[in-house]
C-alpha cells in the first residue's frame, strides 16, 4: 500500500513539474514569466531536496549530485537577476533542467 502511494505522488510530480515548464515556456506576459520561473525553480529546489533527504547518509557522491542539480534552479534565477530578463532563455533552459534531472535522479 505505501508503495502505491509513493507511486501516485511520484506521478503527480511528473504531472506538475510538465505544467510547471510547459506554463514558463508559453507565457507571454513579463510578469507571468518571472512568476513562473519563481514557482518552476522552488520546484526544482523542492526535488532536490527530496532527493538529498532520500539517499543514505553515506552516499555522499549522490547527495552532491541531487544538491548540485537544485544548484541549478537557483543559478537559472541569479541568471534572471543579473541579466534583469534579457538572458531569459538561458534561465529558464536552467531552471527546467533543474527540474528534468531531478526528476530523473528521483526515479533512477
């Protein structure tokens, strides 16, 4: 039974993170785009750190890898800043592999 659970939720979060980057990459206003990727990012943050959290104390080189992969969400939104929008391609290109590879090192 709590397998089935945790399959339902892994699901979800498939489901929501595919919103998630098909909503960043559609949205046309500025607003809406910066609040996207806000919500995109805490996403990937969120991921990561289920991932880090999931694997045992002792797997140190996993634990960096699931950190470094939510690094990524927090760079695309420091890109955002710096570049005050006009890098917009390249954080959101950021913020969505955050999301992607956390998915994927939560599955595998």
């Amino acid at each position: 039974m709590a397998l089935g659970a945790l399959f339902i939720a892994f699901v979800v979060m498939c489901v929501l993170s595919l919103v998630a980057i098909v909503l960043l990459f559609i949205a046309k206003k500025p607003v809406m785009k910066q609040v996207m990727l806000y919500v995109t990012a805490l996403f990937g943050i969120v991921i990561a750190w289920l991932n880090v959290t999931s694997e045992p104390s002792n797997f140190l080189m996993q634990r960096g890898i699931a950190a470094g992969i939510g690094l990524l969400a927090v760079v695309g939104i420091v890109v955002w800043h710096v570049s005050k929008g006009r890098q917009e391609t390249a954080a959101k290109a950021l913020v969505t592999a955050s999301v992607v590879l956390g998915i994927a090192t939560l599955f595998f």
